[in-house]
C-alpha cells in the first residue's frame, strides 16, 4: 500500500506502478494515512488494487 504526504507529489505513487503512467488523478481522490486508516485512490477503471481501497475512502469520509 502507498501513502501520501501532503508534499508528496500524487505522480510518485503513479510512477512507482508499472502500467500506470497514463493515469491522472486529483489530490482530492486521496486520502491521507492515518494511525487506523490507509490510504486509498477512487476512480472508474483502475485496477483490482486500487478499486479494493475504495471503502477506506468511505469510511473517512464518513468520520470527517
């Protein structure tokens, strides 16, 4: 799993994953890990890893 930091560029993540330089993704399709939350990446199509990551997206969004 990847983290992101606010001064971390989202294309490191992207670049670090073979087949994924064509993605685009805004920062706000991240979220931030914290000590009970990883950090997760929603978009349509992506594959099987990142799409499994969605639910912590919801989860955060819905203690915020």
């Amino acid at each position: 799993m990847f983290c992101l930091s606010h001064s971390e560029s989202r294309n490191s993540l992207w670049a670090a994953q073979p087949g994924l330089e064509g993605l685009e993704l805004e920062q706000s399709d991240f979220q931030l890990c914290t000590s009970r939350l990883q950090c997760s990446a929603q978009l349509s199509g992506a594959p099987g890893w990142i799409q499994e990551l969605a639910s912590v997206r919801a989860l955060a969004d819905s203690r915020s």
